[in-house]
C-alpha cells in the first residue's frame, strides 16, 4: 500500500542509527527494517517490530504521524532498550 504524507519523515534509533530524514514513510520504514535487521534481537523481539514497521502498517503509522506527532517503540537487545523514533521532519 503507497502511504503519501504531506512532510517527510525523520527516524533515528538511538545507540544505532543517527537521523535520517526520507521524503516517503515507506522509504522511513524500508530504513528502520533494514536496520532492525542487522541487530541481535531475539525472536520475539523480531518478530514483533518486523509486524510493527511492516509496509502493512504504513497506514497505522501515517495516522498515527499525522495525529499524534510521533511514533516510538523500544527494541530491545538483551537488556539494553533502543528507541526507535519517527517523526515528521523539522522544515
């Protein structure tokens, strides 16, 4: 499903990747999977977050952008949390 939001989008996911900024929330998503990916989470926690940020949830999280100004969730390895934080774009 092709998501277009009115601003790009801003994600970071602390202790892993700096902010970036994407002009379409399915490329922000793209990122953070990709990211995701590359850390040592356990199967819960994959498969969660892999459903929370699947291009499925593009809508969910459009909506979410637009009303409530964010979206955050932790990822956790092992015990150390990571937020992951999208946001739309400071202009």
């Amino acid at each position: 499903m092709s998501v277009e939001l009115p601003f790009p989008v801003s994600v970071e996911i602390k202790g892993v990747a700096k902010v970036a900024t994407f002009a379409k929330l399915p490329d922000a998503l793209d990122a953070v999977r990709a990211s995701l990916a590359r850390l040592p989470l356990d199967e819960d926690q994959a498969g969660y977050l892999a459903d929370y940020f699947s291009p499925a949830s593009a809508k969910r999280i459009a909506h979410q952008l637009i009303h409530v100004g964010a979206v955050r969730v932790l990822a956790f390895v092992g015990i150390e949390s990571h937020l992951i934080d999208l946001r739309p774009a400071a202009e």
